[in-house]
C-alpha cells in the first residue's frame, strides 16, 4: 500500500481508505502479509442489505416527489398494483415488495 501511494503521490491514509471501501465493497480480498487480490465475484447482499437498499431508493423517490410538488403517496401508489410495486423490471417477471418489520 506503501509504493501505491507513493506511485500515486497520495497520502497513505488516502490509499488505506481506498482499499478499505474496496474490501467493503467485496471487489477485492485482503489477507494479512499476503497482499490483496480483486475477488473472483461481486459479494452478495444480505436480504437485510437488499431491503435498506430498496428502502432508500424508495425514500429518495419520495423525497424527488415531493421536491417536484408531488405528493409521495401518490406517486408511489401509481406504482402499486395488487399490493405490490411494479416498475421497468415487469417484462422479466420480477415484482419488488417491500416488507415492513
């Protein structure tokens, strides 16, 4: 991490929190006095991941509406059918519910 910095002409620090965010990410993988790696695949979202993630595109669309002078409310139910919400991923059969807890 060194040399990259120095390659770079960064601070350590800068480098540091570089790799960190990476290894957070799950692109690459990192053992102790054996370097680092880029990992084989994109780590997986844990379903409680998946749902904060939903939660808050679905609070910065809200948050758009009502910027807009929309009202949240309906502009979510415009995307509710049955319950359920339904966007651009129809065609393939996804349908995205989001689960209160």
């Amino acid at each position: 991490m060194r040399q990259l910095a120095a390659d770079l002409r960064i601070n350590r620090n800068t480098a540091a929190k570089a790799y960190g965010l990476l290894r957070e990410e799950g692109l690459i993988v990192t053992r102790s006095g054996g370097g680092s790696r880029i990992a084989e695949g994109p780590r997986r979202l844990t379903a409680r991941e998946k749902r904060a993630r939903i939660r808050e595109s679905v609070d910065r669309l809200a948050l758009e509406a009502e910027q807009l002078g929309d009202e949240p409310d309906r502009v979510m139910e415009e995307g509710r059918v049955d319950g359920r919400f339904h966007g651009p991923w129809l065609h393939s059969g996804y349908t995205l519910v989001i689960n209160e807890e």
